[in-house]
C-alpha cells in the first residue's frame, strides 16, 4: 500500500483527520520517535525522491516569467547533486563538525549546497544582503571551514564582499564558487568542476547521520548587529519537513523566500521534497525581483499550485496586480507567516480565491512552523491558530519567586513553545540566558493570549525586534550609532505601523542639555552609518524627556503607541474638513494588545456622511495589523 505521507510510518493511504482537537490527540497516542520515517534531512530527500524519480523537483525560472523554459532538475538529478556536494564538501575535509557556510543568491546551486552541507557536516546559510563586516562575524563565530558564493558575474556585490571578509576567517579553508569554469587561485574551487567529478550515488564518508548531530546554523536577531546562531538538529529539520507534509499537503510551490530563512529553507523548501512536489523558483532574487509579483497570477496558471504561500508583505503586494483571465482555479488554500497577516488581507483573499487563509507562527528556534489554523477547523482570522500536532503552546508571566508561571486562559503574556522542532540552544552559550522559560519550553518573545478554544493571538513583542516584511531589525545597534553623536542624550529605535511592510523604523532623540541638532541631521548621520538601508529609521522624532520605567530604562510602548498615532494621525488627515477634526490616540487593550481609537470630533453630521466617513477610515486603516475604532464625540 502507498503511503500518503513519505515521511510517517504510520499513516496509510489518505490524510488523517485533524478536525479536532481530540482527533489530534489520538494522531499523537503514537510516540513522534515511532512513526517518523526520516532519521535526518538526507533521508527525508532520499525518501521524496523515491515516490517518481523522474516527476521534476526543481524548476529555476532565471527570469520570473511564466513563458520562458525553466531550467529543470528531476528527482533522480536532485538527489544526485545532493550526494555530490555532500561528497564534495567531504573531499575539503567537512567532518560531521565542520562547518559549510553558504553565501548565495537563489540559484539552483543553493539547495544542492544547503543539503549536500547537511550531509558532509553544518550548513550555515547567510543572508548576502548584510555588510560584509557583519557576514565575517557570522561566518567566524559559526567557525566556518568552507564558503560557497558566486563568482563576480553572477554577483559583483557578493563577490566583492567575499574579496573583503577572507582574510578576517583563520579557520578557513576553501572557497568554491558556483559559476566560475576554473580558478587558478590559491584556496578557490570551481563548483562545477568540483561537484560534477564526484560519485552521484553513495556518500564517501559513509557517514550515518544520527537525529541528533546538527544539521544547520541560522542566524537570527536582526538585520543590524550581531545576530544569534541558531543550532538545529537533523531531529528538528525533519519535524518540520514531517509537519509541512501534514498540514500544508501541495503539488508545487512558488518558492521566492531566501535559503538563510527557516521559511524558506524548511518550510517551503525541505517540505516539499520530503512529500515528492515541486519547487518553481521566482529568479535568483525571488520575491525581491519585481517580475516575480507582477507575473503572480499568470504563474499559478502556468504552474498550478495548490498552496498560495508567501510573506504578508508578499500576500499584500499581490493583492494589486489584477487577476485578468488567468485561471487561479488551483488554489486550494493560502498561508503566510513571518509576521502578522492583516486581518483586511486575509479577508480579501478568501473573498477572491473562495479558499481559507491559513496564518503560521513560529520562529527560527521553532524550525519554523510551530502553530497553524487548521485547514479542517473553523479559521479564525487574526489568530495563528492552533500547535501543530506534538508540539506545545503555553501563556506564561513571571510570578512572584521570579519563575515563570501560566496565564489563565485569555490573559496576554509571554507565548512559550515545546516539541520536537524547539532547538536546544544557541551556539554561543551567552544567548542562551532568558531564552527558555524552564528547559524544553523556548521564550518566543511574543506576547500573545489563548481564546477558549486554543487559538494563539499575537498581541505584541516582548523583544524589541522591528519585523519589516519578515525581517528581523535589531534596534539596539541603531540606537548605538545615534548615542554616538555628541548632541545625544538618549535614542530609542521602534516600529511604526505601516499598510505594506507591517513596521518601519522610526528613532526617537533626546538630546543633552544645551546641545542642538536637527531631527534630519540625525536622519542623514544614522543613514550613513547604518549596514542596510531596509534597517534605516524613516523618521527621526526629537523629544523634549524621553519616557521612562521606574528603573531608568526607556519606555518603549509608549514610543510605539506615540509612532503608531503620528502614523494614523497622517493616513488620515486630509478627512478633517470645517467643524470636523479626527483625533487618534493609542493605547493597551486588555484583549487586543493595541488598540488605535479615531474620535471624531464637531457637530453630528447627517446619518449618510458619518457612514461615509467611516468606510473611509476602515478602509486605510484596515491593512494595519493593529485593530481600531471610531468614537463620535
């Protein structure tokens, strides 16, 4: 008999039912150890590859464009490339503890790498985009032994930032370079010419990988400074390969995430091998290249998924470019993640596609994917819904002997995980303080509440991560830039709302007594010192006192509630009109988090206006995350 699922010893011939919790409860009667079929992530491919070696796992598509012939690997190709970078990396001297780290666009070449990595030792992949002072910290403190990137015609950017950081790495001990026929220099290698010479159908290592040796480092924790190395297992890569194959069961995927996020790497990537589909992928740039929105819809006619997944800022983008005649009948659900999907959006799609809209939650500690709104159970827009199956979710507060203690049920406090997918720690054990609540159970960081039936509500961040369009920005290394100007007394970097990318940095300046600067000379210092510009605040607001705890420490939501009614105060002004003015305030809200409240202040106007009044305002404002109200005064 077939298996539904490739990677489950148990399930048979057809999905399980997950229609309710208790239904979950009886999937899980069977220890996790015992039904998985996959020891590691090499296995998990191995197993994909098996249902049609032949069906295409991978089609690159060099220009987005749904008319051009992609350039096609099949199964049987995939797992051979696999097999020969592992054996690759083997022949560099990449032991089960060595480290390959990745620096590359989304070329084909990137996910035989990050797997054949997995196979030989410890793939590392690292965004491209960062400077290459910070790449090189990465790539040290990860203890790298071999680079993989481009050469300088694929990426001339790249290239040069490989050029600068080489000699800052002690430890290592090749480059190979994907694209480049030959390289006379000392300590490069051709990819090509490397990989190709190497044995497609066995690992030379003869290496065992166990569930427990590590498969992978990502880093986290910003776009600026220096970001945590998150340790995954081979056991928590293959959970999520398991889980993706359960809950979100897809032909094909539109791939356009980066290999160096867990979204892209695990979710959207080792998940669809693992279940034999397909990943379509969107230009070297993925969704970052503009052809790949503009195309959308004539894509899912071309390439039929059967899933519609992307980041919200993705999700929202898509949303303008106009379906026309092309036939989008495929879609049978849409899913998003990596930060909040507004409500408006959700609706919208669910409205034109007739599909559920089915928000994730996780973490890169979570090897992604930790919650979901089931496809088979009431969609509570707003909500990330419910655990994954084996996995745990829990509200906690820190009670009085300073440990951690549960909420009860509809209580905002700190979102807390456990199960299979959870990480055991950081790489630098100076990360590791605070980041569980007791052992097994990660703090996320968030703030969220659980309804009565389970459901998990993001309401807010305990850390001060800025997510602008699923990236993480670090405020701490601004607020340092801005602390070094001599007229800075004190700077606070939060996020403002914002309809397309969810939060934008804004900076808040309190300068010294006696000095003088303007707020846009701060602007233009902090622009020039700052390592991406998608990190560089929007806006720089001067304060007479910076708000401030009972400790000393600045008040950040205050400064956020302060961004978030200068940012509505805006998108709204042009409505005020004689006798009518509209005033915004933010505030907490027991359930809700945040709360934006639009008062409408004058004489009451008739019944008609007012109700055009407000549809006017529902309507910006309903792309923000955070929810709101009209009040007439």
């Amino acid at each position: 008999m077939a298996r539904w699922h490739l990677l489950d010893n148990v399930i048979g011939d057809r999905r399980p039912d997950l229609g309710s919790a208790s239904a979950v409860r009886e999937l899980e009667a069977t220890p996790y150890d015992d039904r998985i079929a996959a020891e590691s992530t090499y296995d998990v491919l191995q197993l994909g590859a098996g249902r049609d070696p032949d069906a295409p796992a991978l089609q690159f598509l060099a220009n987005a464009d749904p008319e051009e012939t992609p350039v096609t690997l099949s199964y049987r190709q995939f797992i051979a490339g696999v097999t020969q970078a592992a054996n690759m990396f083997h022949d560099l001297g990449v032991g089960p503890g060595d480290v390959v780290s990745l620096l590359l666009p989304l070329v084909p070449q990137a996910f035989l790498s990050l797997f054949g990595a997995q196979a030989a030792g410890i793939a590392n992949p690292v965004n491209p985009l960062l400077e290459a002072g910070q790449i090189a910290q990465i790539l040290r403190a990860a203890g790298t032994k071999v680079l993989v990137t481009v050469g300088p015609a694929a990426s001339a950017e790249i290239w040069s930032k490989v050029q600068r950081l080489r000699g800052e790495l002690t430890e290592l001990k090749a480059i190979v370079v994907v694209g480049a026929p030959t390289h006379d220099e000392t300590g490069f290698f051709a990819y090509e010419a490397l990989a190709s010479a190497q044995p497609a159908d066995r690992l030379k290592s003869g290496r065992h990988i166990r569930a427990e040796d590590t498969a992978s480092y990502f880093h986290t924790g910003g776009t600026t400074g220096m970001p945590k190395l998150v340790r995954h297992t081979h056991r928590n890569e293959v959970y999520q390969a398991w889980v993706i194959g359960l809950m979100l069961p897809s032909n094909l995927i539109l791939f356009g995430l980066p290999l160096f996020h867990v979204g892209g790497a695990l979710t959207q990537g080792l998940g669809m091998f693992g279940t034999g589909a397909t990943v379509v992928v969107l230009s070297a740039a993925g969704w970052r290249n503009p052809a790949s929105v503009r195309n959308v819809w004539r894509l899912v006619e071309r390439y039929r998924p059967r899933v519609f997944g992307a980041v919200p800022t993705v999700l929202a983008a898509a949303l303008a470019v106009p379906v026309g005649d092309a036939d989008v009948s495929s879609i049978r659900c849409c899913s998003g993640g990596g930060s909040a999907i507004p409500v408006a959006v959700g609706e919208a799609y669910q409205l034109q596609f007739h599909a559920p809209v089915l928000e994730v939650y996780g973490m890169t500690e979570t090897s992604s994917v930790h919650t979901i709104s089931y496809s088979d159970r009431e969609v509570r827009l707003g909500s990330v819904g419910q655990p994954v199956p084996y996995s745990r979710v829990r509200i906690v507060e820190m009670g009085a002997e300073g440990r951690y203690v549960d909420c009860p049920s509809g209580r905002i406090g700190i979102v807390a995980m456990a199960g299979p997918g959870v990480f055991s720690g950081y790489v630098s054990d100076k990360h590791n303080r605070d980041a569980f609540v007791e052992p097994g159970w990660v703090n996320s960081g968030d703030l969220g509440r659980l309804d009565e039936a389970g459901y998990l509500w993001i309401t807010g961040r305990a850390k001060d991560l800025i997510i602008r369009g699923g990236h993480n920005i670090d405020p701490a290394p601004l607020e340092e830039i801005l602390f070094r100007h001599p007229s800075v007394a004190f700077a606070a970097v939060v996020g403002e709302p914002d309809a397309y990318a969810g939060e934008l940095p804004v900076a808040y300046v309190q300068l010294k007594p006696g000095s003088r600067a303007e707020a846009a000379e701060l602007a233009e210092y902090i622009a020039s010192q700052t390592p991406e510009r998608a990190a560089t605040p929007v806006h720089v607001y001067l304060l007479d006192a910076m708000p401030l705890t009972g400790v000393g420490k600045v008040f950040k939501p205050q400064l956020r509630w302060d961004a978030a009614e200068r940012k509505v105060g805006a998108m709204l002004s042009d409505l005020d009109r004689p006798g009518l003015h509209l005033a915004v305030s933010v505030a907490p809200h027991d359930l809700l988090g945040s709360l934006i409240t639009v008062r409408a202040h004058g004489p009451r106007a008739p019944q008609p206006e007012r109700d055009a009044l407000e549809d006017e305002v529902h309507a910006r404002l309903a792309p923000l995350v955070t929810r709101h109200e009209i009040v007439w005064e």
